[in-house]
C-alpha cells in the first residue's frame, strides 16, 4: 500500500531527518519525495510504501502527530487511492 504524507511549517533544522528516521524505524519506504521552502514555510510530499512497515497507516498518523507537534510543524497522511480519487481533474 502507498500512502501521501505531506509536512508543512517554519522552516527549521531536522525536519526531514526526523520525519524520515520515524519512516526507517517501521520499515516504510520513501519511494518519492519532493521539498521546497515558500516564503519561510517548509512543505514537503513524500509517497511512501507501507507494505513492509511493522504498524498500519492509522497507527503511523497516531505516531505523526505526535511526531508533528513536537516539531511544531503539521504532518498529514492519507492512502494513495483517496489522494488521487480527491486531485482527480
């Protein structure tokens, strides 16, 4: 299964280096990523594979936003299969 996960907030140092440490410590692979800074404002999309990964996608948007308030940033995930059913032109 593949999953979007998007990260938006004030730039700061670690954010991929955590968010990405948490994706390594359950075996889920980043299998495309994509990042920019807008105006001060970090964002960032990542397609990820979770058939490997050691928890489901609800426990893994449990541990995000715990994850994501501790940056302060925040973190969203969602199945590729609604994600392209809602972008759908």
């Amino acid at each position: 299964m593949n999953a979007i996960i998007t990260v938006v907030g004030s730039d700061k140092v670690g954010i991929i280096a955590k968010v990405s440490q948490f994706l390594s410590d359950h075996k889920i692979n980043i299998a495309d990523i994509t990042q920019t800074i807008l105006s001060g404002n970090f964002v960032m999309m990542m397609m990820v594979d979770l058939k490997n990964s050691d928890i489901d996608i609800e426990n893994v948007r449990k541990s995000m936003e715990d994850l994501a308030s501790q940056m302060g940033v925040e973190i969203n995930i969602m199945s590729e299969k609604v994600f392209s059913a809602m972008h759908r032109v």
